[in-house]
C-alpha cells in the first residue's frame, strides 16, 4: 500500500517587518557611518527634500542624489 503525506505546512506569509523612521537630525549626527559625507550635507540634503523623519534606506537615496547633482 503507497503512503501518503498530508501537507501540514500551514504557514502563512509573514509580513516582512516596517524599516524603521529617523530624525533628519539623528542622521545628520551619524553622516559618516552611514553615508560618508559631513553632517552638513546630509542636513541640507534632506532639508531640501522636505524630509524630517525618513528611513535610513530613503535618506541614502536623497542624500546620494543631493550629492551627484550637477551644479549650475
């Protein structure tokens, strides 16, 4: 007689956890960890991005663009 296996993965999809929000203040204080620029820079950047609370994922992207920008 051929066994048979009952799925018993039940599992539901686990919703991956919300990225923590930061101060643009916090991050100004923490530029060269986390973004190797001064502090200045990355206060302005997201200054002028209109951010006050980001995700350190945002803020790289703002503060990488604010960067690279062609200055005219």
């Amino acid at each position: 007689m051929a066994e048979t296996t009952k799925s018993t993965d039940n599992k539901k999809p686990v919703a991956e956890p919300a990225e923590a929000l930061y101060e643009a203040s916090a991050l100004a204080e923490a530029a060269w960890q986390h973004f190797n620029f001064p502090p200045e820079l990355v206060a302005v950047a997201l200054k002028s991005a209109d951010k006050e609370k980001v995700t350190l994922t945002e803020a790289k992207g703002i503060v990488k663009a604010f960067a690279e920008r062609e200055v005219k």
